[in-house]
C-alpha cells in the first residue's frame, strides 16, 4: 500500500543533507504526516460508524453490551444479534465498500479522469443483466447467481475494452462506448424484468439496485479473500500510479511499462468491481465519490489508492446505517438507493464545475 | 447511387444531381416504410396471409379471430409504432442539430428518464392509471430533466452525454424506491419501461396525434434555422438570426416529441441517436432533408425493431424498445470510435 507516494530510497533529514534538499525532504515529511493523520482519521471514523451499526436497531443494544456479545461474553440473545444479524451486514458493508473505493481509485487514476466510474462505463450494468438473467431465466441462487454477476462484468468490461481499442486506449472514447453498453444492458434488463412472473421480478428489481442486508457465510468469505488478493496485487501495480499521472511519454521515460501497467490496473479494478458487485448488487456511484474524497484528504496529487478503500467502507456502512433506519422517506431503503441519491448529485456537481478546465 | 458524386461536372449539373439523389433517397425509404408497415400487418405469432389482412381491413368479418387480431393488435400497433418512430427520429434529429453534437438524443440525455419517473409518480401519488393521464406527466418530467441536463452539460458534446447519463443514473433510485413501496406501480411500470408497441389501444394516438402535428411542424419550420446554426452561433447571429428563440423553440419542439413518443411507447433509447446519422449518409447535411428523412426512416427503424422483435424468439417477442437499443448500441460505439467525437 505504498502507491501513494513514489518512496524516498533512504531517510533524508540527517545533519549532512545538502541545503536545496532540505524542502523537499520536509515536504515529504509533512505528506507522509497527513497520509498517516487521513488513515488514521478514517480508521476512526469506520469504528465508530461501527459501533453505531452494532447498537442501532430493532433491539437496541448499548454499546458495552455489543462489545461484551462481540466477544462472546454478554447473555445469548445479545450474542445472536450481535454475531447473526448485525456483524455479517457490518463486514459485508466494509469489504463491498473498500474494493469499490480501490476499484474507483484505480479507474480514475489510470484513464485519468474523475468521472471514470463503473456505473457510467456499463459495468455495473452488466453485473445486473448476469445476475438478473441467472435469477430469472435459469432460476438459480445463492453463489451461482454471485457468479453470473461476476461473469457479467467481466463480458461487458472486455466488449467495452475491445470496441474502445483504437491505437491505444483513449479515456473519452472509453466512457462513450461503456455508456453505450450501459443503454443495452439496461434495455434487456427492462424485458427480463417484464417477461418474469412479478414476486421474482421484484427480488430482482432489488437486486439491481444493491443491498449488503443479505451477505453471509461463504459469500463472506469469499469476497473478503478475493479482496485480500486483489488489495495484494493492486499494492505492486500501485507504484505506478504516480509516474502513469505524469503522462505516458515521462512515464515511458521513467522505465513504467505503460500499455501493460494501464492494462493490468484496469483488469484489476474490473475485477474488484465484479467482486463486490457479485456479493452485495451495484452499489451506485461508491466506487466514484469514494476516490474523489479521498483524493482531496490526502491532498497530494497521488492516486490516494489505501484512503480510497477506507473512504468506501465509511461510505457504505453510511449510507447503510442510513437506509436501514429510516433517514429517507422514513422508509427503510437498500444502501444503493442511498448511495445513488448522494453521489448522482455529486457528479453533476463535478460536471459542472470540472468541465470548464479538463478536457472531459 | 453512390459514384454520381465522383465525377467533376458542372455545378448546375452537380446540384440537379445532388436533388435526384435526395429525391430517390427519400422514395426508397418511403418504399421500404411501406414494406415493413404490411410486414408489422402480416407477420406475428399468428402469421396471416396478406389476402386475409386486405380482407379484415376493407371488410371485417364479426367474430372471425384473424380479423381481430389484425384490427385490435396489429393495427394499432403498427399506427403506434409509424407515430412513435417519427416523434423519435425527428426530435433526435433536432437535438443533434441545435447542440451540434453527434451523441445527442432524448434517451441519452436523459429525457426519458425524466418522462418515467413523472409518470411512476404519478401512478404512485395521484392513482393515475391511464395513458391518457400519463401524458402530461411525461411531458413535465422530459421538460425538467431537460432543462438540467442543458444547463449544467451545454457546449461539450461528450459532457452533455455525461450529464444525461448521470441524470439517467440519479433517477434510477428514486424511480426504483417507488416501485419496491408499490408492487401495482412496479406491476403496471415494467410493462411499461421495456418499450414496447403493444398493449396500446388507439385511444392515446387519437388524443397524441395533435401534440405530434404541431412537434413535426415547429421542426420544418425550424430546418434551415439548424443550417445555419450549423455553421457555429457568430455567423447564424451574423445571418440575422435569433439563436437564442432558435433554441428556445427548438428545446421546446425536441420536449413535445420526445414526451409524446414516450407516452406512446415508453422510453425507447437510441433510436433518436441512429436515424439522424443515417439520415445524414444518405442525403448530406442538409437539414431540411435530413428532418424530412428522419421522419420516415424514425418509423422504419422502431417499426422494423418491433418486426425484428417478433420474429426472432420462438413463442414470444422480443419488445421494440430492446430490439432498437441492440441496433441502436453499435451506431453510438461506431460515432464514439470516429474521429470527431474522440478529438473533442
């Protein structure tokens, strides 16, 4: 998780460093300061929006009797809201969040532009039409249904690639072809929805908008092991991040393989997207606001890849304690619902405001 | 028909050829609407004979199954159908001349949108169960969620397509927190929202077909407005025009097109995106051409879908709206590839 700085090769603030270095150092020093001070901020902010997951609820629990169930000492009725019905959505909340946050980081830091998000380039989408056509048309459940998702984003994301491919990988031309993938997908998973019998066509409905309410056991486990080795492998692409925003002619330069660095970043970030879409449905712009805010935390012109994740699973578990207890329409409503409605307004924001200095 | 531009010859002579050429572009594309209107008669789950369709239309026989289905479904569906598909390629037309933008169109700037989460809201909040009730609803949300997708995305083709998009993506939610409250909305709106021709009776084009008049006439009078605006708004203005009424109204015909068409057969995407480019291949850039072709091929291509829709499944169809948004993907993948949307 080094990405976010190009490492200094040794200590620089001995006595014997030369004057005109001393700035640089310092500056250094200071970023590394509030990389630290950000992490740690986050690390905070997630334990205590935790804490609140864990005490709020239909059986309100204080949060010293959560903790002592959390530990498996307080009395068993604690124990089973505790470890059966609030931690399993906690977690699912947490590892869904930080690989959209990563996934996020990494689009937008390799096709260099704030408005890559996977629900704009069709992926999302196309995690939808997999996982609605296995729930509908073939009838399965469970991890199948994860599976077909994870296939689904996985077809759309090479459609988009191969179709975009045009003498190298043009940002813009990107994101117009993801939209346009994003169109058919929708429209097929418009007549599926129509075409199935009206209970099924709801669940799905539901699907399609994104839940962590139903996350368990092997689903669990296998997002937070797929994370693990993704998070792994992200960490050794990571280091490219920094020359890849200076441009692919300095980043050439500086020895960065950029054709192959873009590709395998971008395959990483898909695979991250699919991952967590497959388990918890296309929590809607996560994986675009997650990166953007981390990016302004940390401030320091780097892809912020490690405050991203943390970003996201705040982000999640947010909106997912907000959604479950009512501060929408004094309904309970699925977390992508709330995550639509906060990030959709930011990026028209963003449009707004950015459109005027870069290019997109 | 295509090498008559290749050799060098009089301009007089170049321009006589120029209006054969536009002249027979249209003809065949008329040719061909006529082709897949007795197409969308004759063909279907139950396939009938053209003899058999002749008959129920000039003399029904009462009671006959045949003849029911050609005067309560194929019919109407085919009028709907001719109306929707001319509302579609006219407005996209329109709102690819007035924004110069090769990626403009209603569905894409998230019009459709608008028009649907009016109309849930309406089933929702107010009961409002015909179609008939749905169109001033689909009118109001088109109108709204154009008005802020121009003003935050005007001037950058792929910022505007950005922007509805993300109106698009903004209304989603809200549409879908309706529909998981109410399983009636959801029952009546995904029948809806997937686009289709059928399920229509004749009553809601009898009371549309003025809206769409009055749309298809604002856009002839508006063609060489478009012309001249195509040549940037310095030299429009220069020409002693209007640009800001040109776009007034133009945004005001493009809202009663695109609402009509909508509340005809729900919110079909992409076919307000191909018909102008084919439009464009085939008679130059010409815009009032290019809106009188739109207004035939805008037809031929959701009617043809429909057609395409109903043949393809065994047992089942196919609905229109899937049909054009598979035919309409590949135009918007081949304009983003071109180079003048890439260089923007």
């Amino acid at each position: 998780m080094t990405s976010t700085l190009p490492t200094p090769s040794a200590p620089t603030t001995s006595a014997a460093t030369p004057a005109h270095v001393t700035p640089v150092a310092a500056l250094r020093a200071r970023r590394r300061r509030r990389l630290t001070l950000v992490l740690v901020s986050l690390g905070v902010v997630l334990l205590a929006l935790a804490t609140l997951a864990l005490t709020l609820g239909a059986a309100s629990l204080p949060p010293a009797r959560a903790l002592l169930a959390l530990l498996g000492l307080g009395d068993a009725q604690d124990a089973f809201i505790v470890h059966r019905l609030r931690l399993p959505r906690i977690e699912a909340a947490v590892l869904a969040g930080a690989s959209f946050g990563l996934a996020g980081g990494l689009f937008q830091s390799t096709l260099r532009n704030p408005l890559a998000s996977p629900d704009i380039l069709g992926i999302a989408s196309g995690a939808s039409l997999g996982a609605v056509t296995a729930l509908l048309v073939a009838g399965l459940t469970g991890l199948a249904v994860s599976g077909a998702a994870f296939l689904g984003a996985l077809a759309v994301a090479f459609c988009i690639w191969f179709f975009a491919w045009r003498k190298g990988l043009h940002s813009i031309r990107f994101v117009l072809v993801g939209v346009g993938f994003a169109y058919l997908c929708s429209s097929l998973l418009a007549w599926l929805l129509s075409n199935a019998e009206v209970r099924e066509a709801q669940s799905a409905l539901l699907w399609t908008v994104g839940s962590v309410a139903d996350v368990r056991g092997t689903e669990l486990v296998t997002l937070a092991s797929g994370l693990a080795v993704l998070a792994v492998a992200v960490s050794l692409v990571g280091r490219w991040q920094g020359p890849l925003a200076l441009g692919d002619d300095h980043a050439r330069g500086l020895g960065v393989p950029v054709d192959a660095a873009r590709v395998g970043s971008l395959l990483l970030a898909v695979g991250l997207v699919a991952l967590a879409t497959a388990s918890v449905g296309p929590l809607a712009f996560v994986a675009l606001v997650a990166p953007a805010i981390a990016r302004r935390l940390v401030d320091d012109g780097g892809a912020a890849l490690t405050a991203s994740a943390l970003t996201g699973a705040a982000l999640v578990l947010a909106a997912d304690v907000a959604g479950q207890h009512g501060l929408f329409f004094g309904v309970s409503a699925p977390t992508g619902i709330v995550t639509g409605l906060v990030g959709a307004p930011y990026l028209l924001w963003l449009l707004a405001t950015h459109g005027r200095k870069s290019q997109a | 028909m295509t090498a008559t531009l290749a050799g060098p010859s009089r301009p007089t002579d170049l321009v006589a050829r120029r209006a054969r050429r536009r002249l027979l572009a249209c003809l065949s594309t008329l040719a061909v609407l006529a082709l897949v209107a007795v197409a969308s008669l004759v063909l279907g789950v139950r396939d009938l004979d053209p003899a058999t369709v002749w008959q129920a239309l000039t003399a029904p026989v009462a009671g006959d199954v045949d003849h029911q289905v050609v005067l309560g479904q194929r019919v109407p569906r085919t009028l709907i159908g001719l109306a929707a598909g001319l509302a579609l390629g006219v407005a996209g037309t329109l709102i690819q001349g007035v924004t110069r933008n090769p990626i403009a169109e209603p569905g894409l700037l998230g019009l459709n949108a608008g028009a649907s989460l009016a109309v849930v809201c309406a089933v929702w909040l107010l009961g409002v169960t015909s179609p008939l009730g749905f169109v001033w609803f689909a009118f109001l949300g088109a109108a709204v969620a154009a008005a802020l997708v121009f003003s935050i995305g005007a001037g950058q083709p792929v910022k505007l397509a950005l922007v509805g998009a993300t109106v698009t993506a903004l209304i989603t939610p809200l549409i879908t927190v309706v529909l998981l409250r109410d399983p009636t909305a959801f029952n009546m709106y995904r029948f809806w929202a997937v686009g289709s021709l059928t399920g229509r009776g004749l009553d809601t084009l009898e009371r549309l077909w003025p809206f769409l008049l009055v749309g298809v006439v604002l856009a002839g009078m508006l063609a060489h407005r478009l012309n001249m605006l195509a040549l940037g708004d310095d030299v429009a203005r220069a020409l002693g025009q209007r640009v800001g009424v040109t776009r007034a109204v133009a945004g005001a015909t493009i809202v009663l097109l695109a609402g009509t068409a909508t509340a005809l057969a729900g919110p079909i995407a992409l076919v307000g995106l191909a018909v102008p480019h084919a439009a464009r291949r085939l008679v130059g850039t010409d815009y009032r051409w290019v809106v009188a072709l739109s207004a035939l091929l805008g037809p031929v291509m959701l009617l043809g879908a429909d057609v395409i829709g109903r043949l393809v499944l065994p047992r089942t169809e196919l609905e229109a709206g899937v049909v054009a948004a598979a035919i309409g993907a590949p135009v918007l993948v081949a304009v983003a590839r071109g180079r003048t949307v890439a260089g923007v």
